[in-house]
C-alpha cells in the first residue's frame, strides 16, 4: 500500500472516529426513536428487501441530521466543553473548527438527500428550524425554551420515524407526545452535570435557576408520576397484552423508581452523570415498548 492510500484511510478514520465522538452521547435521543418507529411500520410493507432499505436509509437519515445538531452546537459550545466534555472532538484537537464545518455541511447535503428520497422534506425542514433556533439563535440559553425545543425536537424525530414508511395515525401522534414529553419535564436532569459550564456561558437551565437540591426535589416526583402514566397509556392501547404490559410496566417502574431515589440521595457530579445514564436507558426502553403501544 503506498503512501496515498495510507493517508486517505488515516483520513478515512480520522473523520469516522470524529463523527462518532460528535453524536456518541445523543444516539438514543434521535437515532434509536426514529429508527424504532420505522421499523415498527415496517409490518405494513411487503418484501424483506423493501424494509430493509427504508430502514437503512432511516438510520442514515438520523444518524446525518444528528450529526448536523451535534457538530453546530460544539461549534458554538467549544469553551462549556472545555469544562464538561473534554474528550469531545474539537476541544480534543482531533479536528479543527475548520474541518469541523466541512462535517457540517456534509451532514447537511447527506441528510437532505436522503429526505427527499424518502419524500419527508416538510419533516426535515422542521428539524432544520429547531436546529437553527436552538444552537444559532441561542435558544437554548433558557430552561424553558431549551426543554421546549428538545421536546419538539424528539417529536418531529419519532412521526417522522414512522412518516417514512405510512401516514402517520392518531396512535402514533399521542404516543410521540408522551415520550417526546419525557424531555419536556424531564430532561433537566441532564442540566445537573453541566452547571460550572452553564454559568460559564450564562445559560440559565433549571438546577442553576431553581438550585440542585430544589429542581431534584421536581425530577424525583416527576419520575413517578411518569410511570403512571406509563403503565395507562400501555393498558389502554390497542396492542395490549397483559403480560407484556406487566413486564414493561415493572421494568419501567423499577428504572423510574431507581432514578427517583437516585436523585435524592446521590447528588454529586459523578453520581449525576450515573443517573443521566439511567434516564437514557429509560427513555431508551420506553421507545423499545412503543410497539404494544403501536401495533395494528
């Protein structure tokens, strides 16, 4: 192999190890629902081949306009990162800023081109806008319109996860607005690790404006009255089945309970990122059972 082609993998691999530093902690907020939701729909399409590509260019869609959340938010967030995510690719020095935009826009050219193969163009522009009003027009300074973004947010990612491959039914709306208001109420919790870089920047998210001890004190009774709504919405679908509800319903309730207590005993830095961990692996489930919510 001469000297060419070792470059070009060396820069191959660079790249590929940059984007997955870029998304890496954010897949199961935008990869894994709407990929999920596609594959969900897959049971009205015919041919393993057919499915398998829609669900192909599903994962590449997410993955893409993931990549262009993520890479224009550390664009703007590089001195915060500096303090709470050191091993991130541009503070790291893997890539410069320079580079770091080519895979912004790259992401940008890839995610559209796949939407409009796949006919979701309204869908993406959407995602585009909220893109552009939480990372450049710095909506995201405020806990209020951040949750309310990240909200909206997951729920254009979980319809269109499912517009890719049928319309869209009321089943499917009231279900991506309870998980998607998952992150409305709950996703302060992820603010907890972030404080000393929040302050840095001046962003005002719910533990600095309300204190650690007092928005725990939120979070943790929000936990539980999640899991009530949980196990309601679960029993009233149409899909239901009694013992799986009853599985679903336990795991749910023993991870919501788990980060409920978490949150009151354990309130460290570390020990929030270990509970950040676990509200992923919850909404990472509650997108997992979505089928007995979704099943026709």
């Amino acid at each position: 192999m001469n000297t060419h082609s070792k470059q070009f993998l060396r820069s191959i691999w660079k790249n590929a190890l940059a984007n997955w530093l870029f998304v890496r902690r954010d897949l199961c907020t935008m990869v894994l629902p709407g990929s999920v939701f596609t594959l969900y729909a897959l049971q009205d399409v015919e041919g393993f081949l057919s499915g398998f590509f829609l669900l192909a260019l599903s994962v590449a869609y997410f993955w893409s306009i993931l990549t262009v959340f993520c890479v224009s938010n550390q664009l703007f967030g590089i001195e915060e990162d500096r303090l709470n995510k050191s091993d991130r690719p541009i503070v790291s020095g893997l890539i410069s800023i320079e580079q770091a935009r080519l895979h912004l826009w790259f992401s940008i050219y890839v995610s559209f081109s796949i939407a409009w193969i796949l006919n979701i163009l309204g869908f993406y522009l959407i995602a585009l806008v909220l893109v552009f009003l939480y990372n450049f027009k710095n909506l995201d300074r405020h806990w209020l319109t951040k949750n309310a973004l990240t909200a909206l947010g997951i729920f254009v990612v979980l319809v269109t996860g499912e517009a890719i491959v049928r319309p869209l039914n009321e089943l499917t709306w009231l279900w991506s607005i309870f998980l998607s208001g998952i992150w409305l109420f709950m996703s302060p919790i992820q603010d907890l690790r972030d404080i000393s870089g929040d302050r840095k920047v001046n962003r005002k998210t719910l533990p600095i404006v309300l204190g650690k001890k007092h928005s725990c004190y939120f979070l943790s009774v929000g936990f539980c009255i999640l899991l009530v709504i949980y196990g309601f919405g679960l029993s009233t679908s149409p899909g239901y089945l009694l013992w799986v509800a009853l599985i679903e319903n336990l795991i749910f309730a023993g991870l919501s309970l788990t980060i409920s207590i978490r949150l009151l005993l354990f309130q460290d830095s570390r020990s929030y990122d270990q509970t950040y961990t676990l509200f992923q692996l919850l909404y990472a489930f509650a997108i997992l059972s979505s089928y007995s919510f979704l099943a026709r």
